[in-house]
C-alpha cells in the first residue's frame, strides 16, 4: 500500500520562479516520499515519451479547448485557424513541448498511500485559476487558457502529475532507470502509518520488526559502517 509511485514535473516557469522548495514541501509534509529525483533539459524523444500518441488524447486535449472557447465565445477559427478537435490537440501537444522545453524541469518518482490520488489532490485543478486556494496551481498562479492561447502557448500550470496508474508507469519508465529510483524509508514513516492504537499488538508487533528489518536492510546497502552498527 505504501508503495504506490507517482511521477511528478515541475515545469519549467516553476523552476525559473524558485518554486522548486515550497513546491516539494507540500509533497513532503503530507509523508509522500521523494524516490527518485533529478533536474533535466527535456530532449524530443524524452517529451515524445512523456506525451500520448494517441489519436484519443489528442482529440481529447482538442475536445478541451474547444470548450474552454465556447465558454469565452472566442472563434477557434480566428485564433486556432481550425475547430477541428484533432487539429486542434495536435497544436496543444505542441505548444505543451514548447512549454517543457522554456528551461530546465524537475522531474520526480514519489512515493506513498494513494499516492497518484493525493498528488493530483495537491496540484489541484489543471487551469491554475480555477484550481482551489491550497493547492499547488491554485496558490502560486492565476493562469487561464483563454490568454495563453491567444498569444499560442500551453495554459502554463507549474507541475504535472500522472492522473492514473498506466500513466504513472509509463511516465516513470520514459524519464528513469530503474537503478535511479531508491528504496529507503522516511524516520516517520512507522509512526505515520503503521503504529496504531491496536489492540492486535501481534500483528502491530509483526509489522513493525517487518518494518525495523527493512530499515536495518537499507542502511547497511547504503552505508557499509552502518552494517557493523547494527549487525
Ligand atoms: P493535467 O496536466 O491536469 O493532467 P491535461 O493532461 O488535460 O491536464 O493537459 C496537459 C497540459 O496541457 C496541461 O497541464 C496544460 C495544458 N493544457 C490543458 N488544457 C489546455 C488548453 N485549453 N489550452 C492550453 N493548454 C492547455
Ligand atoms: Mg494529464
């Protein structure tokens, strides 16, 4: 359960804003694991990766925007040239490249219960101003897709998180090496999660010399004094 992954991108206007530390807090304070973490310059191929291919989510993104003008009686015509769906994700896939490419982005695997619900929940809405007070979007931007469109660019939102499982996997699998992403376990995480009111003090018991053996375990890969520590 406590090892659901998740895969996270701080975009590039974050970055640049020196968002990256509050950012990751919010991750962190709620007790998600940060697993595996590393500041890229995303290439083609990595982005092509990241991106569906799909003739459905191309669509999809089309069917999107075509509301987001219905919604401010704007003319996809006039700006967009098309008010074909597809025509019209195909330009959002590009101008989401664009987006990821304005400078460096934070990608990052993180761990936790639920932890593909939870981080969708933080970031909040995709469109920055609608998205809630309290989440990520809705604190730090008040972007809208009706502006960023009329000077052709994506809706620039600050973070990306996989929205289901198939997602999370292969996001995770196209921006890292499975030797890049670390086991380990936060100080809290027995508190956190596992010790309980139990009156099952067994199953508590068990639980948590499962919990001690698997610490004991990483420490002595990461440390060889810590094995003699705790041999
Ligand atoms: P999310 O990032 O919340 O999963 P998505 O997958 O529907 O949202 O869209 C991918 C990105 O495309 C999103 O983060 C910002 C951009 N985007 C979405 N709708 C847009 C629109 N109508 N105009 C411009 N960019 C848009
Ligand atoms: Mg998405």
């Amino acid at each position: 359960m406590l090892g659901e992954r998740t895969l996270v991108l701080i975009k590039p206007d974050a970055v640049k804003r020196g968002l990256i530390g509050v950012i990751c807090q919010r991750f962190e304070q709620v007790g998600l694991k940060i697993v595996a973490c590393k500041l890229v310059s995303a290439t083609r191929k990595q982005l092509n990766g990241h991106f569906p291919a799909s003739d459905d989510w191309i669509r999809g993104m089309g069917e999107k925007t075509l509301q987001t003008y219905n919604e401010y009686a704007m003319d996809p015509l006039e700006f967009l040239g098309t008010d074909d769906s597809f025509q019209i994700g195909l330009k959002i896939k590009e101008w989401n490249y664009h987006y990821l490419s304005l400078g460096p982005i934070m990608i990052m695997v993180l761990q936790g219960i639920h932890a593909i619900d939870a981080v969708r929940k933080l970031i909040g809405h995709t469109l920055p101003y609608k998205a809630a007070p309290g989440t990520i979007r809705g604190d730090f931007s008040i972007n809208a897709p009706d502006l960023a469109n009329l000077v052709g660019s994506a809706c620039k939102n600050l973070v990306h998180a996989s929205d289901n499982k198939a997602e999370a996997e292969w996001e995770i699998v196209n921006w890292f090496e499975p030797t890049e992403i670390l086991s380990w376990e936060r100080a809290d995480e027995f508190l956190h999660f596992v010790q309980g009111e139990s009156v099952d003090t067994k199953k508590e018991t068990t639980m948590k010399y499962a919990a001690l053996e698997q610490t004991f375990k990483a420490l002595k890969c990461d440390d060889p004094r810590n094995a003699a520590e705790y041999a």
